[in-house]
C-alpha cells in the first residue's frame, strides 16, 4: 500500500480509508482560477477530492505567470478553465473536472453552488465575494472565502449557521477607496499561502473535522511574517445571515444588492 | 531603472513593480539572484514554483530521489507522467515551462558532509525542503559555516514550522540542540501528511526568501512560526542565538561538518 496515491493522507488518524473515501465522493466549486484557485484547486486534485467545479472567464496571460502556478508559457491565450483542467488532470486522471468559462453571476449562481458540496472563493472582483457569501448563507452551502493584495491575505470559513462575511464586512468598500492588484501589486507567494489555507479548511469541511475558520478570521502578512487567527462575533443586524436579513431571496438579489455588491437601501 | 528590465519582463513581473517594497530595483535584485532547493518533494514543490514564478535568476534544485505515485498527493510540482523520472529533471522541465527565463541546475544527489559546502558557495540563499533529521542539522551546520542564509520549514503530520537562519542570528541546533530520539523522522513512509500542509509552509519559505534577497521586510529571524492544520492556529515562537550553541555560540566546537546520521542515531543513547 506504500506504493498508494493517497496513502500518506490516508494514515493521518485525522483521514483514514474513510476519509479518503469521502475525499473521493465530494466536490468543491473553485470561483476564480488565478493567485488564490491555481494553489486550492492543485491541492484539492493533489490530495483527492473527487469534482472540481472550476468557473472562471479569463485567459491566461503573461502577468499571471508571476503567481498562478497552476499555468505555463505553454498556455498563454488559452482560457484558465481549460489550462487548469489539464493541468489538475495530469495530477490525477480520475479527478473529474467541470470547466465552466464565465462568471458566477446572481442569475446563475444557485444552480451552481447547489451542485457543489463546498464553495471556494478565488475571486479579485468585491461583488463576487458578497454573491458567493450571500448564496452560501442562503443555500446553506459551506464556503471558504480568502483574499489577497500586496502581501497580505485572509481567510475564513462560513458553514451554515456561522457568522459571515457581512457579520465581518457589512459591504464592499466603495470603488476609489481600495487599490487594486493591478495597482498596488501583489506577492506571489501571498496567494499560494492563502489559497493554501483555503484548500486546508475546504478538506476539513468535506471530512468534517472540527477546528475549521468558522467565526474566526486568518490574517497573513508576508511582510511582517505575522500570520494570527483572530475571533469575530455575528453581527445581529447581518444584512443576510441575522434573524432579519435584508438579503432573503436569491431569486430577487438584484433589487436588494447592486451590482457591485452594496446593499440598495430601502426607498421611503 | 525600470529600463534594464526587459519590456516582457516588465509585463510578466508587473504585479511585483507595483508592490512598493519590491518594485523594480527588487525585481532585478531577484533576477540576479541564485537559490539552491534542497529537497524536491513536498516544501520544495511550492517553494520552486513561487521562486520560479517570482524570478528568481536561477535555482538550483538538489535532490536524489525519482517521482513515486504516493508523492502525487502533496508534491504538486509532479504529475503522473513524471512517476520514476528524477525529482530535479521533472521538476526543472515543470518551472520551465512556467518561467523559461530562470536558470535551473539540476543537483541529483543527496546532499551530504562531503558535497554540501561545495554545493551551498554556489548560492545566495538556501532553501531546506528535506525531510530528514540528519539532513536538517546537516544543512544548518553547512550554510552557517558557508556564510549563508537558510530558509528552514518542516513539516510532520498535521503542523509545520518556518524559520530563517541567518549566520550569526541563530541557527537549527539553537532552536534544537538535541535531534529527537530516533524513529520520530517525518520521512518515514509510516507518518502521514495533510496534503496543502506543506503549500503552507513551503509558500512562507519561498516569501521569506523573496525578503532575504531583497532587504524587505521583516524575516523570521529569531522568530519560528508554528502551524497546526487541523486546529488551524498559528503561534510565533521567539529564540536567540545560543552563546553555548557548539556551532554558531561564542566558543564553538564544530568547525567543520560532521557525520549527521550518527549524531541523529546517538540521540536516543544520550
């Protein structure tokens, strides 16, 4: 059995036979193929989830090649679903893999994340992030949220019932206030830890192991080398996870948030 | 300065150009940079693929050891058709692929007493992705004897640990004077491993070899960051240089490499 693919994942007491089976039998959404997807979903393929749902619309260009692993020289032009596909597959050929070229959008997002047992956020775009956290908390999908600029990086994880990232983050921060990658840069290495971290936590979620970021958010800043974990409360008047949210119906998202991920406040 | 980049490096490397600590000085700092890998597996796979990506001028990867199917699980620079092929030529063609512009040398050997000082002049920093013991002493003792700085992580079951030992600001044996007693090494084919476990860590050394090189930031020096996966916590452990540390204190008695499989093998007797 040393000769096995899995097996020194499988002898961790944590994991066992069972847990690889259950690896085998579970499927995570990857949102984003780019600094945060390339480390998730090459870990996730690596120690043997059986699906990936990969969803992104972009192509792979030279700028990505300084932090997205996932990609070679070989690919520029091509579209990062179907690079990553190839790639994850080279890893292992059993791995099933739907590439989807487009964007999580509200319209076509719940069918999505229901065909999925766990949500990964690998997006750069603010609404997305919202969208994704939005959905998980009403479709009672478990997510894994992280996020990167310069070098540092977050993560957290929402299970059902958990505080969200609303509870953390009521809204976006308005456009102008933050930069973007392109303009404040970004360390490579920055994305491989957090979408490292990421692929920890989502195969936690699928084992079910405890111990997860549910409540608590992971703080890493390459520059300092200070990474914590630091406790956050729900927030009582959460906009989408509170007795009262304001977010209730995926099917009228549009009314409630814009597109850029605000909260349309109520007329009168 | 910007000017001596080329214009596809320019394109390739914008996101470090706009990073305020790197910029382009730091970028051509790391394009003129050499890094040796010492272990190609489960830290050195990360490690090797953000120094690649990062630009790193040339990398040298040391290792003796062929691609097996159950290194598939964690070491994500391999992929099936690399099963039996060397770990350094497999992993030299993938970070080709990905930056054509870094020079890779390829080490197939285990580093050892007689080869490491030989093979550690030839770099600026030193990377440890090894999974043994004998070789981590080994490694710390060579490079603070070399001059040179060594991006330490480890990693066993479900925790991991980063460190940087810079000579003179304490080195593995002051972290550790003693090896565990024998039969505790991670390279055991009995111990298992948490599959991004080593993303983690080996993605740290390849940050904190980025900040070495360049002067930015603040190393993990005299500081180890401990990692538990499962709890998912992270503490920061401080140390000193040992004034009675036998390699780098202020009256040492190694001047030279040792035999480290002996010293690991004696740690249970002593």
């Amino acid at each position: 059995m040393n000769g096995s693919r899995h097996h020194r994942q499988q002898i961790l007491a944590q994991v066992g036979e069972r847990g690889q089976s259950r690896l085998r039998r579970s499927s995570a959404l990857v949102v984003g193929l780019g600094g945060l997807g390339s480390p998730a979903a090459l870990y996730l393929a690596a120690a043997g989830v059986g699906r990936l749902g990969l969803i992104d619309d972009q192509a792979v260009e030279l700028s990505n090649l300084q932090r997205q692993v996932l990609y070679t020289e070989a690919d520029l032009g091509r579209p990062k679903v179907e690079a990553a596909r190839a790639r994850l597959r080279a890893i292992d050929s059993e791995l099933r893999v739907e590439a989807i070229a487009g964007t999580l959008r509200p319209d076509n997002a719940a069918v999505l994340a229901a065909a999925y047992d766990v949500l990964i956020d690998g997006t750069d775009a603010f609404e997305t992030k919202f969208l994704l956290n939005d959905v998980a908390v009403l479709l009672k999908r478990p997510l894994v949220h992280g996020a990167v600029l310069q070098w540092h990086g977050q993560v957290l994880t929402v299970r059902p019932g958990d505080p969200c990232l609303r509870c953390l983050f009521r809204e976006p921060p308005d456009p102008g206030d933050v930069q973007s990658c392109e303009e404040a840069g970004i360390l490579g290495a920055t994305t491989g830890v957090v979408g490292s971290v990421q692929a920890e936590e989502a195969l936690k979620l699928m084992l079910g192991l405890p111990g997860v970021l549910a409540g608590r958010l992971f703080q890493h800043d390459g520059l300092s080398g200070e990474t914590r974990v630091i406790p956050f409360p729900r927030d009582e008047a959460c906009p989408v996870c509170s007795a009262r949210p304001l977010i209730a119906d995926l099917g009228r998202y549009t009314e409630q948030v814009s597109p850029r991920g605000h909260l349309v406040k109520p007329r009168g | 300065m910007t000017a001596s980049l080329t214009g596809r490096q320019a394109e390739r490397y914008a996101r470090h150009l706009s990073l305020q600590e790197l910029g382009p000085r730091g970028q051509q700092k790391l394009l003129q940079s050499r890094v040796l890998i010492v272990g190609v597996g489960a830290l050195g796979s990360p490690a090797s693929l953000y120094l690649a990506a990062a630009g790193v001028g040339t990398l040298g990867l040391c290792d003796h050891d062929a691609v097996r199917l159950s290194n598939l699980q964690r070491q994500v620079l391999h992929q099936t058709a690399s099963i039996g092929q060397s770990k350094v030529e497999a992993g030299a063609r993938a970070l080709h692929a990905l930056n054509p512009e870094v020079r890779i040398e390829t080490h197939p050997y285990a580093v050892t007493a007689a080869n490491a000082l030989t093979l550690l002049a030839g770099y600026d920093a030193i990377v440890d992705g090894t999974d043994t013991f004998a070789a981590r002493y080994l490694l710390s003792d060579a490079a603070y004897l070399a001059g040179k700085p060594l991006v330490h992580g480890s990693i066993f079951r479900i925790e991991g640990q980063v460190t940087d030992f810079v000579p003179g600001q304490g080195c593995y044996r002051c972290l550790y004077p003693e090896p565990p007693p024998p039969g505790l090494v991670s390279d055991s084919p009995a111990v298992g491993v948490f599959a991004p476990l080593p993303g983690i860590i080996g993605c740290i050394q390849a940050a904190e070899t980025i900040k070495l090189l360049t002067g930015r930031g603040d190393p993990l020096i005299g500081r180890v960051l401990l990692h538990d996966s499962l709890a998912m916590t992270f503490r920061e452990v401080r140390y000193r240089r040992d004034p009675a540390c036998p390699l780098c204190g202020d009256r040492p008695a190694i001047r030279g490499l040792v035999d480290y499989e002996a010293f690991v093998q004696a740690a249970g007797s002593r």
